[in-house]
C-alpha cells in the first residue's frame, strides 16, 4: 500500500485525477470503479474540466458503482445514481448505458445484488477502482462486522455512518437504513485501487487502515492484501500515517 500525500484538498485531486485520465488515454475501453461521498467530488470535476478541454475521452468507458441506497429512485437527489449523473456522467460524453449503479429500488435486493455480480464479472475486471473511506473504516458500505463480506450484499447501515451522512439530508430520520454494496471481495478483484482521504477526521482511520490489525472491524485494513494500492490524502488525512512512516 503506497501513500501519496497533498499539500491541499485539490492538490490530492489532480494527483488522483491524472492517474485515472492516464489510464482513459492509455487504454480507451476501460472499466472504472466509481465511488461517491463528498472527497472524490474534486476528482469528478478534474475529469470534467479535462474532457470540457478535449483532453479526455469517454465514449468507450464503461463504469460500475460501488453502491446505492436501497429505497432511493435514480431521480431521488440524494441517489448515488443522481450524485452520478450530476457531478459527472451528465457532464462527460460517456454513454448512460455504459454506466452502472445498483438499482436503489429493487423488486428483490438479494437478486439485484446476485445480478450486480453477474454484471460484474460480465463487464470486468474492473481496471481502477476509486474508493473514498468512512470514519469507521468502511469502503463502499462494507461496514465493521464479524466478517469480510466476499459478493454484492445488502447491508444494514450503522449508525456512526447514518449519523455521518445525514449532513447530505435535511434530517437523520431520512438516511435510508439499508444499501446495496459491492463485497470487500469483489473490491480486492480490482487490478488497481485508488482510495482518497481529506480532512483532519480521516487521520486516524487512515492511520488505522495502514498500521493496524488487519481486521472486518476496520474493513479498509484488508485493502493491505492488494498487491496495487495507492492512498491518496491530503496533508490534514495523512498526518499520522505519515508521521509512523518517518519514523
Ligand atoms: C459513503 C459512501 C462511501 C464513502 C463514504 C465517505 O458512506 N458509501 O463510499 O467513502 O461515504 O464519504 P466522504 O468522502 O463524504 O467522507
């Protein structure tokens, strides 16, 4: 696992951001993992900027997302699906059906996520995957529990994560209560993993991620077992890892 820090918040965007444009120029036809939360935000826009000055090209990139709330319509502003749309795919020349997100309103969850894998495996591997970390160490909604789950699954959201974002909504009481994740396990199949940090409230889990036990109570810690792992974070994010890797 490489740590890249960033003087500032945007700094750690552009760094993340060329590594993605490199891989869209370099390999046309790429399969993103696409991740949403308030950091990747300024990536999206670094993207844009870079596709608005012809630079990038999305027309043959497809995308798969590593959630959604389960409840929330496409149309649903705090969708991922509508966070999508707006900070990104309606603003790229990449075909809609090109991008994936888990269906927020699933007839059946257990087979949407059965047909999310299949989706998946169908489409994949997944060339890079972006990932942002939650207070609590989760990536995607994988939250701390006795296991690492492998497959797409439902989860019962937490409750530091629906405190956490409730910041998004105009009450607590609206954060959905359930989502549709990808698997810690389906993450890992990823050929290489970007995961960005901000802020002075990520700097212990980052910490905890890079140097502590590798344990479903921190489910990023796993990440340690992929071989192609850079962990992007701004001076504020990456305070304390990198005071342990000067030491
Ligand atoms: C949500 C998403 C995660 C994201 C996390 C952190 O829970 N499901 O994928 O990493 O939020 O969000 P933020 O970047 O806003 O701290």
């Amino acid at each position: 696992m490489k740590l890249i820090t960033a003087t500032t918040y945007e700094e750690m965007c552009q760094k993340a951001a060329r590594v993605l444009a490199a891989q869209i120029t370099l390999k046309p036809q790429s399969v993103l993992g696409l991740a949403t939360g308030s950091t990747p935000i300024g990536i999206y826009q670094e993207l844009v900027r870079e596709y608005q000055e012809g630079k990038l090209n999305f027309s043959q990139v497809t995308t798969v997302n590593l959630d959604e709330y389960l409840g929330l319509s496409p149309e649903n502003n705090q969708s991922y699906r509508y966070f999508m749309n707006q900070h990104l795919f309606n603003k790229v020349n990449i075909p809609k059906e090109n991008t994936h997100v888990p269906n927020g309103q699933p007839q059946n969850p257990q087979e949407e996520c059965r047909q999310y894998e299949e989706l998946l495996a169908a489409v994949g591997p997944v060339d890079i995957q972006l990932l942002g970390i939650g207070n609590n160490g989760h990536i995607g909604f994988n939250e701390p529990c006795g296991h690492f789950p492998e497959f797409t699954h439902v989860v019962n959201l937490s409750e530091s994560t629906i405190q956490a974002n409730s910041r998004f909504f105009a009450h607590s009481s609206q954060v959905p209560r359930q989502a549709v994740s990808m698997g810690i396990g389906t993450i890992m199949k990823a050929k290489k993993i970007l995961l960005v940090a901000s802020g002075q409230g990520k700097a212990q889990i980052v910490y905890d991620m890079m140097f502590g036990p590798v344990t479903p109570q921190v489910p990023a810690s796993l990440l340690r077992f992929h071989p192609d792992v850079t962990v992007f974070a701004d001076q504020e994010a990456g305070a304390l890892a990198l005071a342990a890797l000067s030491k």
